[in-house]
C-alpha cells in the first residue's frame, strides 16, 4: 500500500512511525511532515487544504490510502471531496465526512447531537447577536465560574472562562458583538461549568463498529500546576490511572455507544478517530467536547501501546469491518513531555538549532515543529519535540522522558517539569 498522511506534527510523525512498522506499507508520505516525518517517509510540500494539489499527487503516485491529522482539512470536507470524485472515490479517506466533522467544528451542533442522543453533558444555550440581552438573563442564572465557547474553531482559544458576572457578560458582548473570535464567535454556547478531572477517550469507528482506544489525559497549560495560557498540549499520560473499570464501562454504555450510534441514525457517515474531551464529576463522566481527530500530544503517547497493525486497523475501518478485529494492548503507560520553543505559546523565533536528539536511546522522539535546514534539524514551530517513554507506572516513565528531554537543547527550550501532578 501507498499511504498518505496530511499534517506536519508530532501527532503525524507518530502515525507515521506506527504505519511505518506494518509490512502492508510499500510508500508513506506525508504532506507537509516535518524533519522527524523525512526520516521515515517521504514529505511533500503540499499544504493540508490544498485539496486540489493533493488530488494530482494521490493520481500521479497511486496512493491506495489518506490518514487526515487535523481537524482542518475534514471540516473544509476532504472526504466528500474524494467521494464525489469518479477517480479518487475509491481510495479510502480516514476521517470522517464535512457534516460530522461539524461535531467538532460547531460546538452548537455538538451539543444539540448530545441531547438528541441523551448523552451526558453540561447544561447549555446559545446566543447569537440579535439575542445578547437573553444571554445576559442566562448568565445570570448561572453560578461562576462561566463557561463562553464560541461555536466555531477559534484555533484551541475559543473557550473563556471567568469568575465574575460582569466581565462575563462583557465577554459574551465581546464575542458575540465585536466579532473577538472572527466569525467563529458569532453564535456563542454558554454552559454550566463542570467541576472535576479531565480525561480523554478516543475512539476508532467504521462508522458500525467501533474500537475504544487507550485512554490519556494531557496538559494544556504552559506553566506548572495548570497556570498561564493555553497551548496546544504539553505533555500525556496514557492509560489515566483514574479511568478504572466502573468508569471505563459507563463512558462507554453512557457516552461512546451512544455516539456511534447516534452518527449512524442521523446520518452522518463517519469513518475514523473520535475524541472524546471529558471530565469526571463526582463518578459521573460528562463530555466537554468532541474533536473529529486524533489529539496532540495524546496520539504520542496512545498509538505507542497498540500493538495491532495500524494498516489492518485502518483497512477495516475503510471496508466496514472493525468488529473482525481484537484490539490488543500493551498494559504498559506511556508518558510524553513536550519541548516547546522559549515565549511560547506568544511570541517565538523558529530556526534554532536542536541537539542532543541521537543521544536518546531507550525513548521514542517524535517532531512536531522542526524542519531540516542545511542537513541540520531546526525548531520551526512552537510545540518542537515529543519524547515518549514506557514505565510500568506514569513515574517511572516520566522519570525517563525527563531524563532524555535533558539531553536535548536548543536556544529558549522549555518544557513542563510537572506532568502528572494532579495524579
Ligand atoms: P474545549 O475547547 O471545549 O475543550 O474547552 C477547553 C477547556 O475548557 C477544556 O479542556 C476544559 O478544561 C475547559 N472547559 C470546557 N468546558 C467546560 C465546562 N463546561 N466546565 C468546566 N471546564 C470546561
Ligand atoms: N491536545 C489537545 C488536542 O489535540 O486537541
């Protein structure tokens, strides 16, 4: 098989790493990768959305098979694209079609799929525009903290959280009024805030059956202890230790069944990785979003213990046979720590120059934002470099990314020394 992957991150490089072990693979590329994914595979310089581009390349290089990393490219509809293509039509696309990538393109829609599919959740409503003064009264309601979330993506920033009523509503007039978020906040879902720990559950489906996948939970924030600005992921754990059998059996019958069967009855094809955001208040696990993808830095960590073959796993999502599978686990946990470029995720200067990488022996060093410059490998980005470690516990084997993560420099590194403090 000839296989494509769209992305350029850690979560594309390990992907990639996983394909590359399947002896189903004949040619991996990856459109655009990064340095890590050019030792593996061949990278194209083609951008994720350019679908026209990708179309030529999958013809000319008779590509049998395209993994989508980003949400992007499947919410601007690349697998319809395929689909309504007579000579691309039957290479499989992973990921799902333009309207069910709208679970995580729309948070609206997410959460009017979750009622209709009685799926536990925040309470909620939204707001556009015309009724901000409606929103005020809903605010008022509420106790804080207040959760606004504009409806569409806003780049991992969309989410605002606050304490008190009146920078709530001045918030709300903000995104809704002075378009903050662009276009993406013109509707704006208020919901209750959710008190308790986050997971992460993802899932495989070929749109019937469905896999569940290790469980991770990641670290969003810069700074230790869950301070500072978002990012997109500085660290993850897989498996959660708090994810035991009572909960695992509930998010599946109370959350996952539900899902699938849900995109099934309203028709809305699917074929590839949900992830599902939760967090576990009291015993009980509600979602707080779903991404139509797999998550980054938790693919670091969550592909690592799969044994299967990820190119069999993939064929049977494209033919409809995931039930013909058994998903076998490694029982180890995996941890990985990012190392970010210094101001991020403001500020950053790209093109500083990592070393120490072949010093790393017994972990898995997955690029996100590094590219190749003068047969050197450079930063080009602000998530740089994943390392993945096994442990027999989430210790032990933060105790060996750590370790690694030491032996790696580039001018402003920084990375969170902290991952797993809250467990
Ligand atoms: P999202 O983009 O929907 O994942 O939201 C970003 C982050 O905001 C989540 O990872 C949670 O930490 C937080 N969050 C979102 N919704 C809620 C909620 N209803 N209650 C508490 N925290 C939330
Ligand atoms: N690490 C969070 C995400 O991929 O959305």
């Amino acid at each position: 098989m000839n296989i494509l992957i769209l992305g350029s991150g850690g979560r594309e490089h390990a992907i990639a790493w996983k394909l590359n072990q399947s002896k189903k693979l004949q040619q991996l590329y990856v459109a655009p990768g990064n340095a890590g994914t050019a030792q593996i595979a061949k990278n194209i310089p083609i951008g994720v959305n350019d679908f026209a581009s990708i179309r030529a390349f999958v013809l000319e290089n008779e590509v049998n098979m395209v993994i989508v990393g980003p949400e992007d490219p499947l919410v601007n509809g690349i697998h319809d694209y395929f689909l309504e293509d007579n000579d691309l039509k039957a290479i499989p696309v992973i990921g799902p079609q333009k309207m069910a990538a709208t679970l995580e393109g729309s948070k609206e829609f997410a959460k009017e799929f979750m009622m209709r599919h009685d799926i536990p959740t925040a309470r909620y409503e939204s707001f556009t525009s015309v009724n901000v003064e409606e929103g005020y009264k809903f605010l008022e309601t509420l106790n804080p903290p207040y959760v606004l979330k504009a409806d569409g993506l806003a780049a991992g920033k969309g989410v605002v959280i606050l304490n008190n009523l009146e920078e709530a509503k001045t918030e709300l007039r903000a995104m809704l009024v002075d378009e903050k978020f662009g276009s993406a906040s013109s509707t704006v879902v208020i919901e209750e805030f959710l008190d308790g720990i986050e997971l992460s559950v993802f899932v495989l489906t070929d749109g019937t059956n469905y896999k569940v996948l290790p469980t991770a939970k990641d670290y969003k924030r810069i700074g230790e202890g869950d301070t500072g600005l978002n990012t997109g992921g500085m660290g993850a754990i897989s498996p959660v230790p708090f994810a035991d059998e009572t909960l695992m059996h509930k998010i599946e019958q109370q959350i996952v069944k539900p899902t699938v069967e849900g995109l099934k009855r309203d028709n809305l094809p699917y074929k590839g990785f949900i992830f599902i955001g939760l967090i576990k208040v009291g015993e009980e696990p509600k979602v707080i979003e779903y991404n139509v993808r797999l998550g980054d830095p938790e693919t670091e960590v969550v592909l690592p213990r799969i044994k299967n073959d990820l190119v069999s796993l993939f064929q049977a999502v494209a033919n409809g046979s995931l039930d013909k599978l058994d998903l076998e686990l490694d029982e180890r946990t995996t941890t990985t720590v990012m190392t970010v470029s210094g101001g991020y995720p403001g500020n950053y200067e790209k093109g500083k120059k990592i070393k120490g990488i072949e010093s790393i022996t017994d972990s898995l060093v997955f690029h996100a934002g590094t590219t190749l410059k003068d047969g050197s490998v450079v930063t080009n980005g602000g998530r740089v470099m994943a390392i993945t470690s096994f442990g027999t516990d989430f210790k032990s084997a933060l105790k060996i990314s750590y370790k690694n993560v030491e032996k790696l420099s580039f001018e402003g590194i920084n990375y969170r020394k902290d991952i797993g403090f809250d467990l």
